[in-house]
C-alpha cells in the first residue's frame, strides 16, 4: 500500500494521492493471502471482514499522518489561536466571570475540536471523493461503499482523538488550569457523544454524494456545535436527546468534579448511548438511501 500512495499523481496532487490512497486500503482488506500454515498448501485467498478493513483504513490515516505532517500541526495551531483569542479576549472583557468558569470553557472548547474534527473529516472526505471523481470506484470494493465510509469514519475519530488531546494539554498550560483526566471515563463519554455528530457527517455526505455542491451547508451546520456543547447550561430537559448536549454535561462533571463513568446514575448514561446509537444509525440510513438513489438516478459519478 505504501509504494502505491507514493507512485500515484495527478492533476490534484496530494488530493489524488490521499484518493488512491483509501481505494488501495479497502482493496489490500479484500484481499488475504492464503493460510500459510496449512503446509504450503494453498486454499485460496481468505474472505476479510471489517476488522481487516478498519486496521488498513487506520493504517491508511497513519501513513497520511506521517507523510503530511504539516496539516496536522497547522490544525492544532488554527485551534490554539482560536483558543487564545477567545481566552485573552474574553478575561479582558469579562474578567473574573471568566476566570471563576475556566474549567468550563476548557472542557467544552476540547468537546468542540473533537466534534468539529470528526464531523468535517468524514463530510469533506465524502464530498472530496465526489469530486475527485473516485467515488464509484468504492462501490466496487468486496465490503461496499457504506463499510469503506464508516471504517474510514472510525479512522478520522481516532486522529481527532490524538490531535485534540494535545489541545487540551496546551489549553491547560495556556490558562494555568489543572483537571482531572480519567483517561477511561474521558474517552467512553467523549467517545459516545461524538459518534452522534459522526452520524450527522454521514448525513451531510450522503447529501453531498445526491446533490453535489453543498460546501455552504455542511459548514453552516458546524456553527450550531459550540449551542450543543454549551446546551447543558439552558438547564432545558430535552436539550439532552441533542447531539453533544448530554456528553458535554457528563465530560464537565467527570473533568471538573472528578465523576468516573460507573459514578453516573444509569439513566444518564442510558441517554448518552441512546443518542448516540439513534444519530449514527439515523445518518448512516440517510447515508444509504442518498448514494442509493444518486445510483439509481445516474448521477454517482457526476459533479
């Protein structure tokens, strides 16, 4: 897989690269060499199952990590300047009402990059493959075009994951702020609530594959994030069937109170799974139904 990211160009550049990239990861988790210990008698190749198809997919994304460093450090340095103007800004403005919520605002601006993180790769990821051009050639892989886009989905999550929790740690070097980092009750509970903001990016790319030309939209719904995240302080009842509010209420008190996962009331956590569960299986369906009638209408393959 690597000499192939390396030999493929075109008039994209790094664009195509990236492209024939995530075809030659779906194809190597189609295709398995026969079972060597069977003394060297060959029965074939061995059918893959997602497993193989998320371990190339994330190894897809390390190699792109790898090669194009320069992309991921500048994301991290746009959100620290975002942060900073927003820190300085506001203790200007505000003062101490900033100062006495600063905890808050860590968490939910962390909450926030993750969200926005995982949303954007996997809906300009969608619409980039419709504009490469490549996108059919998913639909011809053994596991389908939806697998390959939830595997690839998965991938984003976890670099989203990696490239936000060094965020955090400047975040807290930036204010002089200290919080509690259950590593396990921070990764299940931001992990959970970012699954239905995942399923949302399903969605926007689904749309994206049907009507094309939609970049307008997919970034207006990026806007209505930092609502969500701070949705918990409306103290509104159904604000926490929303995508990220019951997450960012659950992250708050686990960082800054020190709650573990198996501390909240099961009826919360209850909730945070449901919604999580009924966004991603919501935008997976719109996912589906959208690139199914793109096929039927001819125009998969357009832009």
């Amino acid at each position: 897989m690597t000499d192939s990211v390396d030999d493929k160009t075109g008039p994209n550049g790094t664009s195509d690269r990236r492209a024939d990239g995530g075809r030659q990861a779906a194809s190597e988790a189609g295709r398995r060499p026969a079972d060597e210990g069977t003394g060297g008698r060959d029965d074939g190749p061995r059918s893959a199952g997602l497993v193989d198809l998320t371990l190339a997919v994330l190894k897809r994304e390390y190699l792109i990590f790898v090669r194009y460093p320069a992309d991921a450090v500048g994301g991290i340095v746009v959100s620290l300047l975002f942060f900073a103007l927003l820190f300085y800004g506001g203790r200007a403005f505000a003062g101490q009402a900033l100062t006495d919520s600063i905890e808050g605002l860590v968490v939910g601006y962390f909450l926030w990059t993750l969200s926005v993180g995982a949303y954007s790769s996997v809906a300009n990821d969608i619409g980039s493959e419709v504009q490469w051009g490549t996108l059919e050639r998913h639909f011809m892989t053994p596991f389908g075009f939806a697998p390959v886009a939830f595997a690839k989905g998965v991938a984003k999550v976890v670099r989203s994951f990696l490239l936000s929790g060094i965020t955090l740690a400047a975040m807290l070097v930036i204010t002089d702020t200290t919080l509690q980092v259950p590593v396990v009750t921070v990764v299940v509970v931001a992990g959970l609530s970012i699954l239905s903001v995942l399923g949302l990016g399903f969605a926007a790319g689904g749309l994206s594959v049907l009507y094309k030309r939609i970049g307008s939209w997919l970034g207006l719904l990026q806007f209505g994030f930092p609502v969500l995240v701070a949705a918990p302080a409306f103290e509104l009842g159904w604000t926490r069937f929303l995508p990220l509010a019951q997450g960012s209420n659950l992250l708050q008190r686990a960082m800054v109170e020190g709650t573990r996962v198996w501390e909240f009331p099961p009826a919360e956590l209850a909730t945070l799974v449901g919604v999580a569960v009924v966004y991603v299986a919501g935008g997976y369906a719109v996912f589906h139904y959208t690139t199914r009638r793109a096929r039927r209408l001819g125009v998969l393959g357009d832009y």
